[in-house]
C-alpha cells in the first residue's frame, strides 16, 4: 500500500451539467489489490451546506452518512481510506481555515484518487439524480468521473448521464484523479426523502464504491 503524508494547497468553486448514452455497468469480478483513497466529506459544523425544501435535513449529516458508507464499502473491498473528517464537526472554525485543512489532506501524497461527497440543489424543483464533476483538462479526473457516474446510475436505475468538467477546489488537485460527487438534489421532494433513508445511502454507497474501484483496477 502507498503512503501518504500532508502538504498544502489553496481555494475556490464553480461547475456545469448534460446527459450521456447507454453503457454497460461494471460488475466487479475480483478482490482488488490495496489502494488509497481519500474521501471527503462536504462541510461540516457551521457550514451545513444545502438544506432539505421538505425536511430541513442538512447535506453536511447526509454527506457525512454516505461517505461512511462508501468508506465502509471500499475497506470491505481492501482498499485504506483516508478521511477529511469523521464527525459532524467542521474541520475548523472558519470556512477558509476548513478549507486549506481539507485541500491539505487531499493532497496527501500516495492517494490514488480523491472522492468528494456532496448533496445538490437547484431553484427548478423537478431536477434530480446524481452527477459527478471533474476539474476540466484532468483527464484521469474525466474518466474516474465516468466510472463513478456510470455505476451510480446504474445503481439506482436511473438513465445514464455525462461526468461533467468543472473547476471545484476539492478537484483542482496536482496529479491525483478527483471526483465531486452530487449525490442527488435535496431541492427534489423524491430525492429528499430517498437520500435520508438508509436502504438508498447503502445503494448510492455501493455504486461510488464500485465506480471508484472500476477506474482503480483499469490498465
Ligand atoms: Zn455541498
């Protein structure tokens, strides 16, 4: 297994969307060998990022509740994961200090690939579904995006969809393929409530999981 030690990096955020054709979803096959992951968790503490229309739910609780799940799935499957947090605490006090914290774990030497999990909204209340962002020009980000979004959609039988270039911070990474994943919109009555029940997290879950070792174990 690769090791892994902090270094720093600086901020920003922006992104965009589309929809793809059919693909044919990857089953895994084999026991992959070790690899490193590093997974973040959006937010935190004072910031909870989006809220539930519905529910109020917070997406930093939902993310966290996910990406343990996801975390779960691929130590099950052999891989070390490293989180950005492990609570529902922000990484520190302020959002500036919470991110050069995180981009500084993100960047930690060795990873394999990095892994972000966040829940969307949007004003058009009838959009829904994942979709997953990779900084533009990274072309180990694009197809660690396609991996990811392909088992996604097909996990939860949803029409397929196009990774979408971006320019986020947790994906602007030397070197290591990143991915934001939107795990869906709580904006969206149907996927507020599906994303707070834990039958669907573990789905989700089992889909990133899948579409992250998808891309680890290609050539
Ligand atoms: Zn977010």
């Amino acid at each position: 297994m690769k090791r892994y030690f902090l270094l720093l990096l600086s901020c920003f955020l922006l992104s965009c969307t589309s929809v793809k054709a059919p693909c044919t979803p990857y089953e895994l096959t084999a026991k992959p060998p070790d690899y490193f992951v590093i997974l973040d968790y959006g937010h935190g503490g004072f910031d909870c990022g989006a809220v539930g229309l519905d529910t109020g739910v917070k997406e930093s609780d939902l993310n966290l509740l996910v990406g343990e799940r996801v975390a779960r799935a691929l130590e099950d499957r052999g891989c070390f994961v490293l989180r950005t947090r492990t609570g529902t605490d922000a990484l520190a006090g302020t959002k500036r200090d919470d991110m050069a914290l995180r981009g500084a774990i993100l960047c930690s030497e060795g990873a394999d690939c990095t892994v972000s999990i966040h829940m969307n909204k949007f004003s058009d209340r009838s959009v829904k579904g994942p979709m997953c962002y990779f900084q533009a020009g990274s072309e180990g980000g694009k197809a660690l995006a396609g991996c990811v979004i392909d088992a996604l959609c097909a996990a939860i039988g949803q029409d397929p969809r196009f990774a979408n270039p971006g320019n986020n911070f947790v994906t602007r990474i030397p070197s290591v393929p990143s991915v934001l994943i939107e795990c869906g919109f709580l904006s969206n009555p149907e996927d507020e409530r599906n994303l707070q029940d834990p039958d669907y997290q573990q789905t989700l879950a089992d889909g990133i999981a899948e579409g992250v070792l998808h891309y680890l174990e290609q050539p």
